[in-house]
C-alpha cells in the first residue's frame, strides 16, 4: 500500500523552535528516536521546542520488523551522556522528558545503568519536570528492571507494539509474555510510576484481537495507552495492511477506556511520546 490516505498528514514546516532543538541535538552530540526512528511527527514535535532523546546510541542488537533504528554491534558506552541529556532538556526548558534507547543485550545490565543515571541527571537540572522512560525489556532481567525503578522516573512506558499473532513476526527477538511480563513488575514496584503501552495498528490485526490486547495489558497494571498507525519505515520493513480510519481509532479509544485505561491516546499519527505530557495529564486530572 503506497498512497497514503487523506487523514495522514506529513508535516515538513519548520520554524524557531525547531532550528533550536536541532542545534542542541547536534552540539550535545545526542540520538533521538525523531531521527533515528523516522518518526512521522519529528517535525511537529520539533517546532513545539521538545524531543525524546534515545541514550545508549543508535545501534539496537534486536531487528524489529517495523523499526528503522541501525542494527548491528553498538559502540562502547558513552558515560557523559547523561549529563549531556539532561544539559539538552534543560535548555528545551521542557516539563515532561521523554527518555528512550535501543536495545542493549550485549550489556549485562541491558543499559540500565545509564538510564538510572540519565534520570538523576535530569532530576537535578530539571527538579520540577515530570520524566518518562520507555525502555526495551531487559531480557526479563528483574535487577536491570529494577535499577531503572529505582531512579523513580514517572512513568514507565514499555511497548507491546502489537497483538500476540503478530509478535514473532515482528519482534522476533522479544515476546507478547515477556513484554507484559515487564509492565508488571514495574506496577508492581513499591516506586509505582505510571504504567504505559503503545500498539501498532494496521499490520493485519483484528478488532477481537486488539481488545484482548488491551485487556492483557489492563490485567498487568497498565494505566495509559497509545495507538497509532503503522507506517512503513523503508521498502525493507514490513508492509501496511491496511490504513485504520481516525473514526476507528476514536472506537478502540472508547473500548480502551470502559476496558480500564485511564488515559488514551489513539489517532492515525499517535507515537509513544508524541504530546506525552498530555496523556500523563488525563491520569493526573
């Protein structure tokens, strides 16, 4: 499927804000998922003056089906980017930091570490700003988990990124058990962060199928929810099946919420961190 319909909109405007956010990425020698990810909405997110920086650099050891992040050996640590993080989100003068990375297994604690330390980081530049990471699963390793929820981000977001038919195909390296086995422990934490999830619609999934998704991830503890279209990275990934409909996403938004979910968002250019702070906020509100 090639031509996208009408209700996917582009963006490629670009003004003050993002000229700013541009040149810190660059002078602080920083990844973005906005980037390295293609996200749809880099633009958009970029003109607001705000970012999701992705640490660990930009190499994942996994090969996910739908992703456009570099896969291979990554590179050695880089043990100031944290403090390099937070100097960026100081000078975005930002309220809610969204925190990202690839998947690190060649590193004993997955990467953990460094998100710890980015959060601290972050906490004393920015002592008011609320902080959400979305990190991969650890490998189910319970004390790397447990090193990031003890640096008390604010929410803890970890993406199911699609039904469990479609897990093996997608995210060969990563389960449908695994992932939800992750959002549990961390609702289960004695840190209690909020719980977040994020699924890809459009890969072939059935209504039945995207209900029982969700009501998965609603049993483990999850609190908010992000739905979005499924967009092709490059001719090497995936293929859309279809295009979902904004009036579908209103539907599955309404069966999220009498499911369990307290805070939605769900729209054809939806991402994980797009406007994360307003969802943060319908569960605060």
């Amino acid at each position: 499927m090639s031509r996208l319909p009408s209700w996917i909109r582009l963006s490629l405007c670009t003004d003050q804000g993002f000229n700013h956010v541009h040149s810190l990425i660059s002078s602080h020698k920083l990844n973005t998922v906005c980037e390295s990810a293609k996200c749809p909405n880099r633009h958009a997110c970029w003109n607001r003056g705000t970012a999701t920086m992705m640490i660990l650099g930009d190499v994942c050891t996994r090969d996910c089906k739908f992703c456009a992040i570099k896969t291979g050996r990554p590179l050695p640590l880089d043990y100031d980017e944290p403090r390099r993080v937070a100097s960026a989100a100081k000078s975005m003068n930002l309220n809610h930091v969204v925190i990202t990375s690839v998947a690190r297994d060649d590193l004993d604690d997955g990467g953990a570490g460094i998100f710890a330390e980015t959060i601290s980081a972050i906490r004393d530049e920015l002592p008011e700003a609320s902080i959400e990471v979305l990190t991969p699963d650890f490998d189910s390793k319970i004390e790397n988990l447990d090193q990031v929820l003890k640096a008390r981000p604010d929410v803890f977001n970890h993406n199911l990124e699609t039904v469990k038919r479609f897990q093996p195909l997608i995210r060969p390296q990563a389960s449908y058990g695994r992932s939800l086995a992750t959002l549990k422990h961390a609702a289960s934490s004695p840190i209690r962060p909020a719980i977040k999830s994020g699924m890809m619609l459009g890969l072939g999934e059935t209504e039945e199928e995207i209900v029982e998704a969700m009501g998965d991830l609603v049993s483990v503890g999850c609190e908010l929810l992000t739905l979005g279209q499924y967009l092709r990275p490059t001719p090497d990934h995936i293929k859309v099946n279809r295009y979902v409909a904004p009036d579908e996403f209103n539907h599955f938004a309404d069966r999220a919420r009498e499911i369990g979910f307290k805070g939605v968002a769900s729209g054809p250019m939806v991402r994980s961190s797009y406007k994360a702070d307003e969802l943060l906020a319908q569960l605060r509100s």
